[in-house]
C-alpha cells in the first residue's frame, strides 16, 4: 500500500512539474504583440494582376448563339477593375454572368461572363481576355504577362 502512495504522490509531481512556466518563446503567453510589426503591405502591384481562363478553346457548334467563359483572376488591391474581351484591338460585348452588366469582373477570385456567338461570322478566332485595373487616381493599370489570357473560338 505504501508503494502506492508513493507511486501516486511521484506521479503528481510529475504532473505539476509539466504545467511550470516554459523557458523561451512560447505560444502559450500572456505577452501582448505589437500587431504593427506583423502588417502586410496594401499597397497594389502591378504584378499581382492574374487572369487565366479555365477552357482556352470554345468548338461552337451549329446554331449555338452564346457560349460562356470562366476562369481564375486577382486584381491585388486596387479599388476599380475591369475584364476586357478583344478581338484585335477592339473590344467585344460581353455580359457578366454574375451581375448582369455589360462589364465583367473579378469576384472572389473568379469570373465569369457570357459571349454572343450570333453576332460573329464562322470562322477562327484568337481573341484575348485582358484584366484593366485601376489605381486610386484613375490610372490604368495593365500586367501584359500574366493579366491576359488566349481564347481560341471556332464558329461553324
């Protein structure tokens, strides 16, 4: 019976040596932060601009009139942006899914928008989908590289 006290007397201070204060950096701290120095930069780059359209090619068959278009997208932090259909240098009229506006946009890291078929004649095209944003004074943003993506469409 002895030996059992005293097994269970080691065994509390066992315990109660495991809940002494830790030497070092420990998560588990009344220490209070300074949550300035952890700060991330809202600052917008330019080279944060991302566009990526899930299906690069769009087969159009035989009287289809519309074809919808998505992707990935992220417009870093600037307050205003658009997502530009062209064909050559002109711009094409799309419709936002999401919205119902003739202009389409990044929402949640995506976008979505809906092209008329119908008004372009058969044939191939190589149109691009380009990201403009806009920085707090009103100018244009572009990021050539990684802003824009190829849409091939073939239209019987």
């Amino acid at each position: 019976m002895k030996s059992i006290v005293q097994g269970a007397a080691l065994l509390s201070l066992t315990l109660l040596a495991a809940c002494s204060p830790i030497e070092g950096n420990s998560l588990l701290t009344d220490q209070k932060d300074d949550p300035s120095t952890h700060a991330v930069s809202k600052e917008p780059k330019s080279e944060e601009l991302f566009l990526k359209v899930d299906s690069p090619q769009i087969s159009a068959t035989a009287g289809q009139t519309r074809a919808d278009v998505s992707g990935e997208c992220y417009v870093s932090t600037y307050p205003t942006h658009r997502i530009y259909l062209l064909n050559g240098g002109s711009q094409m009229p799309i419709i936002d899914i999401n919205t119902g506006s003739n202009i389409a946009s990044c929402k949640n890291g995506r976008f979505n928008f809906s092209l008329n078929l119908g008004a372009m004649a058969s044939g191939q095209y190589s149109l691009k989908i380009i990201i403009y944003a806009y920085d707090a004074s009103g100018s244009l943003v572009v990021n050539e590289v990684q802003g824009q993506s190829t849409l091939r469409v073939v239209k019987p």
